[in-house]
C-alpha cells in the first residue's frame, strides 16, 4: 500500500478511485460548509465567525443583472422634451470630447415613442413596458443618475462587478462571501444563474480574482445535474463516497501543514460541499415542489428553463440561506429599434421580476433580501442609423447616465434620485458614480466599504478602489 509520504497527485487518486466529484465540479465547488470569512487582511481561509462593522439591515442579496445596458430613456427616465428636439443635433457643447462607440457626433436625437405614467403613492414614472413593476413601484427606490468609467460592455460589466476595469479582481458577490461568510451548511454562500446565457464580462463578473477560491460564484444549471459531475458514479454508494471524501481530507490536510497553501483547504472545502450538494441541489433545483399559483404568478413554465424559473429559483436560494444570488440576463444591448427591443425584454421580464419582490415581501424575506435590477450602463438619447450594418431607430452606448434600482434590505423604498438634463446626456442632480453604488449595497450588508481589503501585490484592495460614498438617500 502506498504510503503518505509517497507522492500522490490528487488527479491520480481521483482517476484511480473512479470518484463522481471530478475536476469540473471541483473548480466550481469552492464555497465550503459555514465558511466564515474574519474581513481584513487574511491570506488563509478563515474558519471564524465574522463581526459585521456595524448592523446590517441585509442578509442576503439578489442581483438582477441586465446585461447589454438597458434603455433608461426606455423604462425609467422620462423625457418629454426629446420630442420638441428630435431630429437635431445635439449641441457640441453638450458632447463635449466623449467618445461614441457607433455612432457619429453629428447623429439627431430620437424621443422614445413609449408612453410613460406614473403609478403608486410615490408618483414614479415609469414606461407602460413595465406593467408588472408598477404594481411593486413603491418598494423600489430608483436611481436616474448612475454612471460609470466604460462605454463597451466587457469592462463596464467588470467594472460594475469587481471596482476595476481590469480583470483579475474579486467580485462583488466573491468580497460579499468574503466579509460575511454563508449562512447554509449546504449551498455555496454565491450562487449564479445565467437563463440567457453568458455574458461579455465572462467569468471575472463572478470570479473571486485574488481572494481565496472558496468565494468565487458557482454557476448552477436550472435543469440536468445542478453541478456537472456532482452525481455518484454507477457503482459507488453513499457510504463509499463518504470514506473516498474523508480519505482525500486527510491526505489534503497533510499536505496543507507542510505547504501551508490556502487553496489546499479550498480544494477540502470543494469535496465537502459537493458531498453535500448531492442532497441539497437536486431538492433545491425541484421546482415541481411550488404550488400552481406560485407558477402563475411568476409566468414560469414547470420543467421549463427561463429568466422566470432563474427568478424562483433565486427565491428559493434565499430562503435555503445563499449569501448573494446574482442572475445574469443578457439580451439589452439595442442598437437597432431599441423600442421594440426593450417591449420583447420586458415581455420575459418584467413579470418575474415584480413577482420576486411580491413574493419574498409575502414570505416576510424582502426585508432581509436586498434587490438590485440594473444594467453596465445606459443609451445615448441620439439614434443610431447604419444602413450598413442593418441598424435603425437604435441608440447607442451611455456611460454618463442610466438608471438602476433597490428594494428591500433597508433600502428607502418609494422614491425616485437624481436627474438627468433635458436631453437625458448628463446628470444633473444626485449623481451616483458605480464606486458609490457599491459602497452603499456593502453599507446596508453592515460592512463600511473601506474597510472591507485584502491585501495582494503590495498594497490593500477593496471593491471600490479608491473611491465610493455611501448614497444617504438611498438608507430606510
């Protein structure tokens, strides 16, 4: 028999123990069994229980990502004087030196041919795209003023995700778990559903960049295997299963004294969960368990894969004690009749997103459950026409101004911030940089964004880089 000293790759013992769990499940498996993260400064995985820096008014987080850039001026901020306007230029005063990925600087203005009301107590303004948002407008708080540093999808989305342009950064959902820890004993504490497919940013939207890998995103399949390769292989029972995990903990935990490598603990972690998971996925991902009026409510098909299923299933990740639920639905990105883009969205989307907030406001979760909906960034209130590439009546890429919204999770709910000028180009009240955002979602987790670091290559780290503050006006 070969003993411990013996050099023992963990690829042969997999390969020679005929395991389920391969490397595939490994490599995504990383968020361990009530992993605590002690915020601050740690290069190994902590194993002790967090203290927030001040009282959180959130637990867990559902991030609705839209990706692609959703049209404000198609949704959320109204501008009636586009109509007085359309058809000329805009001023060069107004552009000043601002790049345009698409289009000319000499492209017209174009008024949205969308109709706009407003709805519930608080009067918010929103497009008649939105009918299932408007029964839920008082619990949002909606944000007309966000910008950002990019104007092409891959790093605006990283820049949203992680604080920087540049990829090899933890994501938001990775410093989360990181300051927090999880509050399942069975389920990773980051968790991403993707019903449209991937997204420009790739993986680095979820990755956990420089921390240890126990806090990067796992994708979850809605249908099939939750986690590829997480099943028990013909031949190997439970209990066989348990003495083959418990075997590699021992030899891994060897090597971890010797080398003192954190991500051998990760690597333990891995095997641990997925061991786990083999129980709690296949329940968790079993939808045909809600009733009919749960279906009907979030316009979801049973046995159907879809951004409506994503929604429920985020619900349902939530009440099982998921940290940070992120859905990335791409499909936004309108360069050509962007009204018509953003009616056929809205028509997937808009129902289950409202449906989400009413359900976890009736399950008594939407305190606890911070909401965010928003895209990388916005579109231009000038048209795009390129004959060439078969575009018309689209806009193109907006880095000065969108709109994004919260609910839930000590939010201030009922209220509309900031202000655009008339033609919708810049803000002109209450702007709300990305580094701000971000610190406020980290505030209302209990965690002060400046204090929340690793430190990597020289220096500490933090989310929002260097900049950030929290939005007041956005805290119940």
């Amino acid at each position: 028999m070969m003993s411990i000293s013996t050099p023992l790759t963990r690829r042969y013992f997999l390969y020679e123990s005929a395991l389920g769990l391969g490397s595939c499940a490994l490599a995504s498996l990383v968020r361990g069994s009530r992993v605590r993260a002690a915020p601050l400064l740690s290069h190994s995985v902590p194993s002790t229980a967090p203290v927030a820096h001040f009282v959180p008014r959130a637990r867990n987080v559902i991030f609705l990502f839209m990706a692609g850039g959703p049209s404000q001026l198609e949704l959320f901020d109204y501008k009636p004087s586009l109509r007085t306007y359309e058809g000329q230029t805009v001023p060069q005063s107004v552009l000043g030196d601002q790049e345009l990925p698409f289009i000319e600087r000499d492209s017209t203005l174009m008024a949205s041919p969308l109709r706009f009301s407003r709805h519930g107590e608080s009067g918010a303004q929103l497009s008649e795209v939105l009918p299932g948002l408007a029964e839920v407008v008082d619990d949002l708080a909606i944000i007309r003023s966000v910008h950002t540093d990019a104007f092409n999808h891959a790093p605006a989305q990283i820049f949203l995700h992680t604080g920087h342009l540049q990829h090899g950064k933890p994501s938001m959902g990775s410093w989360i778990s990181y300051g927090l820890g999880s509050d399942s004993a069975d389920l990773p504490s980051f968790i991403v559903l993707t019903p449209g497919g991937g997204v420009s940013g790739g993986a680095t939207c979820y990755g956990n960049g420089f921390l240890p890998s126990i806090y990067q995103g796992v994708p979850l399949r809605s249908e099939g295997d939750p986690i590829l390769f997480v099943g028990d292989p013909a031949g190997i029972d439970r209990r066989m299963q348990q003495q083959t995990i418990e075997t590699l903990s021992q030899l891994n935990r060897y090597r971890s004294r010797i080398s003192g490598d954190s991500e051998i603990t990760a690597r333990i972690k891995a095997y641990e969960m997925a061991f786990r998971m083999q129980a709690s996925a296949p329940e968790l991902i079993d939808l045909a368990q809600e009733s009919e009026a749960t279906f009907r409510l979030y316009g979801a098909t049973p046995g159907e894969s879809s951004f409506a299923s994503s929604c429920l299933l985020a619900r349902r990740l939530v009440e099982r004690g998921t940290r940070f639920v992120e859905i990335l639905y791409r499909g936004w990105d309108h360069h050509s009749d962007v009204a018509g883009g953003i009616r056929k969205m809205c028509e997937k989307a808009d129902r289950p997103v409202a449906a989400l907030i009413k359900d976890l406001s009736q399950r008594g979760l939407l305190d606890d459950t911070l909401v965010i909906w928003g895209g990388e960034f916005g579109r231009t209130p000038m048209v795009e026409n390129n004959p060439a590439l078969g575009r018309s009546r689209g806009r193109d890429h907006h880095p000065n101004a969108f709109a994004m919204w919260l609910a839930g999770g000590g939010v201030k709910s009922g209220q509309t911030i900031g202000q655009t000028d008339e033609l919708g180009y810049h803000v002109v009240q209450d702007p709300v940089h990305v580094h701000d955002l971000q610190a406020t979602i980290l505030y209302l987790l209990g965690l002060e964004h400046t204090e929340l670091t690793f430190f990597h290559q020289g220096r500490d780290f933090r989310l929002t880089d260097v900049g950030g503050e929290v939005v007041e006006k956005l805290i119940a």
